[in-house]
C-alpha cells in the first residue's frame, strides 16, 4: 500500500494546537470588507476551533485518522 498524502490545501488553512485539538480560521475576511461592520470584522479576524461535527472530515483530509 502506497503512503496517503494530506491535502495540500487544508494543511495551509488548519493548524495544531499543543493539546492536538485542530485550529482553523474564519472565512468572509479577505475582500468585500466596505459592507461589513467594524463588529463582523473583529470578529471574523479571530482563529477558533474546527466544530465537532466538521472534526472526522478534517483529520481525514490531514492524515490525522
């Protein structure tokens, strides 16, 4: 059997954190920033954890399972 590859993608976009849980960033903060509000941008700039129910699909696409 051939080794599998992560994704090259999600191993961009999702990090590790020292307890193995997986960090990920929030989308809707790159363009189109002039109809969002000062609130919805700070908000938005901040990393959080990947949810429960999106945790097996990650940690397939990192090799993690």
């Amino acid at each position: 059997m051939p080794k599998t590859k992560t994704n090259s993608g999600s191993k961009k976009r999702f990090t590790l954190t020292g307890t193995g849980k997986i960090k990920r960033k929030h989308a809707f903060h790159s363009h189109i920033l002039t109809k969002k509000t000062k609130k919805q941008k700070r908000n938005l700039c901040h990393s959080t954890l990947v949810h429960s129910a999106n945790l097996t699909q990650v940690k397939e696409l990192l090799c993690m399972k």
